[in-house]
C-alpha cells in the first residue's frame, strides 16, 4: 500500500508543487521549513521538539 502524500493544508497541493509562503506554523521562522503529516510547514527545532515527520521520514 503506498504512503499518503503529504498536502499544503492551504493549496491542497504537495510541497514540490505548493506555492505557498512557507513558514514554521509555530515559531514563524521561514528558515529550514517542511510540510508534515498535518499540512502545516514547521522548522526542524519544532518538528524535533513536537515529534513532527516530513514525507521523506514518514
């Protein structure tokens, strides 16, 4: 069975192709963020600390 694709909770489109501003839905840092599970985009120090995975660790 393969993997549920991640989507931009705002687009409905996956990371390579969402058009979105990225930025971390907690800290609001733009640095190094990533879609998760939820749809969001976070930092690696909040994904780190919230347990958050992006596709590729899923």
């Amino acid at each position: 069975m393969p993997k549920k694709e991640f989507k931009c909770i705002v687009c409905e489109k996956p990371e390579d192709h969402c058009t979105c501003i990225k930025y971390c839905g907690l800290c609001q840092s733009d640095f190094s963020v990533r879609l998760t599970e939820d749809g969001q985009y976070y930092c690696v120090d909040c994904r780190e600390a919230c347990g958050y995975k992006t596709q590729e660790q899923a």
